[in-house]
C-alpha cells in the first residue's frame, strides 16, 4: 500500500522478502520498514503517523536545529550548542538533564509509537514525560509526544534530527538556523554497527561483513547515507546552514566553536569557549552519561548489556581513525569503491586521520 505525504513523497513498505530478511538480520525491527520515494530513504513504518506533522512544524527564529546522518556527531554538538545557548558559564542547573531531554529528538515519536510505546510510557522518571504532561495538560500521547512538547517548549530550542532536508519543511533553512554535522563513512560505520548492536530495537545478528553490505546497499535507517550528505552539502553557501565534520571538530574544537559563535550570535568570551569545550568533551559526556533520559532499569531493556560490557555503550570511543581496528582490508575496499561512486565530483574530502 503506497502512502502520500505532504512532502510530496511516497511511502511503501518494503517486499515481504526484503522484510522477511531484514528481519532475520535484525529482530529487533518489529514495527517494519518503508521506503521514501523520491530518495528511497529508509525509515520505521510508524513514520508515517507523524510525516506530516514534522513537514508542517512551525520553527521559531531563534531555534537550532542538528542534522546528521546518525552516528556523525550528533549527541557531542546537540552538547555544544546547547551549552553555548543556555550555559556558557557552564553553571546551569539544567546541565544535569540528559541532553535528550534539554535537546528534543524532533522524529523520535517513531520509535515510541510501535514496539517501544508501553515501555517507554511506563518510565516515569523519563524527564522528556513529565515535561509533556506539564507543557500539555491534556494533550493525547497518541498524538506524538515528542511532536507536542517541542512545540510548546519556551525559549531557544535546540533540535536533533536524522531527517534529510526533502523530508522537513520548505522553508527550514530561511526560518531558522541549521547545523549539518558530515563523518568519514568508516567511521561512521563502525560506530552505526555498534548503535545497531546495542540497541535492542534494532538487535543486529550479522558480522561486519554484513553489516557493510547493509551499508553500501543503502538498506540502513536514514539511508541513503550518500545522499543525505549530498543534501546537506549542495545547500552549503546558505546563510541559514553551517557544516560541521566531525574530524575537524575533534582535529580543533576551538576553531570550530568559534565559528559556531558567529554563526549563531552567541557572542561568547574565549573563556566561556573554552569552558563550553572542556564540559563537552568526549570523556566527561561519558562519565556523566549525557545521552539517556531515563533510569538504569530502562537502560537495561533497551540496550544489549553483554555488548555494553564488552565494548561499551552510547559513548563508545568517539576517536577519527579507529575504523582501522575494526574493518578488514576487503571491507575498506568495499567502503572505498562506494565512496568513489557517490562522492566523485562533490568536492569533499573526508579524513580518516587526524
């Protein structure tokens, strides 16, 4: 059954041979998968419910919005700029909250109104709950939780989203401020592969060898991976857009921070600069799990402990380069040779070293 979005695009659930195998692959992927065309990008069925209301969303002028192909960066500059924003004295209270909670997740929606629903629901120590049932006092969970409480939030709102520019709306760049976040495709793989490891909602069964099969056949959530950066990238010289690679701000957080400031009028000291970069790096994100909203049980039934044990959970490494350590030479070449063929002619140049 093919759906219409105001989007303009269509939605079609994939072959129920490619479901069944996907399926196979990763069980935990219950609620399905369809495809968007034009694009053929790939998104959980319950996108559906809440397409339009994401491409209808009303930006304010003061928001921000982060837009990554996942595992990019996303989380470490969500961090930032919400730092730079709301504590740059890095004094604030609110600091304490999962960056989740202070940074809303505009689709998440997505993930709660299938096989997550009653569990999530039933967290009551989830901030981002209380502060829907506070911000909408009679508004039904039904309709998105997430979609109704970023639209009553106060203030500068700071936004994450995995979603491609096609699939929001029109007139996003000239109504706010967007920062696009790019990663070298290696590792970017290797940290997707461990998101879709931990993940109980995705539960990835296949070695590496697979998982870049996956990869290279745009067969991944929020793929065609390509294609989301080139989207990005072809609207570079708008006023409205900053892009950010990852390996630069890992390479140099100070200069990037810097040009962040100006683009987003901050007007930061060098000492707030400098103490919005020490309170968002890598290993004190980690140490203060900036990631979750929600208690260790919760944690518990959503991500594969054995491979949290292992080789750890939401912050794994957040290094440019390990890919080295994980990708067999045959995997690299496989990556390279996609590479070639999409990128060719972009005038990207990605670092694998820093």
């Amino acid at each position: 059954m093919t759906t219409q979005l105001k989007s303009g695009h269509t939605a079609e659930p994939l072959s129920d041979e490619e479901s069944a195998r996907i399926l196979k692959d990763f069980p935990g992927q219950v609620d399905g998968l369809v495809r968007v065309q034009p694009g053929g990008w790939i998104l959980p069925t319950p996108y559906l419910e809440i397409a339009d209301k994401i491409y209808d969303f009303k930006f304010h002028e003061s928001d921000v919005v982060v837009m990554t192909h996942p595992k990019c960066g996303t989380t470490w500059t969500q961090e930032i700029l919400w730092n730079m924003v709301h504590n740059p004295n890095i004094d604030s209270p609110a600091a304490e909250e999962a960056v989740n909670g202070r940074s809303p997740y505009l689709e998440v929606d997505m993930f709660f109104m299938g096989k997550m629903k009653e569990m999530i629901l039933s967290d009551t120590s989830n901030p981002m709950l209380k502060q829907f049932a506070e911000l909408c006092p009679g508004a039904n969970p039904a309709d998105g939780i997430e979609i109704q409480r970023v639209a009553a939030m106060p203030g500068i709102r700071i936004f994450k989203t995995h979603l491609t520019f096609p699939l929001l709306p029109p007139d996003l760049l000239d109504t706010t401020k967007v920062v696009y976040v790019g990663r070298n495709p290696k590792d970017m793989c290797i940290s997707y592969n461990h998101h879709y490891r931990i993940s109980r909602t995705l539960d990835f069964q296949g070695d590496m060898d697979l998982f870049v099969d996956y990869l290279t056949n745009d067969e991944l959530l929020y793929g065609p991976y390509w294609d989301h950066i080139k989207e990005g990238w072809k609207r570079r010289d708008h006023p409205g857009l900053y892009v950010l690679f990852f390996e630069n701000l890992k390479a140099d957080p100070m200069a990037e921070v810097r040009e962040l400031d100006k683009f987003l009028d901050t007007d930061l000291t060098e000492e707030q600069m400098t103490k919005v970069i020490e309170h968002t790096s890598f290993d004190k994100m980690k140490a203060r799990d900036a990631f979750f909203p929600m208690n260790e049980e919760m944690k518990k039934k959503i991500m594969n402990q054995e491979v949290v044990q292992k080789e750890g959970g939401f912050f794994r490494k957040g290094q440019v380069g390990d890919f080295k350590n994980k990708l067999t030479p045959a995997q690299e070449s496989k990556i390279d040779a996609w590479t070639k063929m999409n990128a060719e002619g972009m005038g990207i140049e990605f670092k694998y070293s820093i």
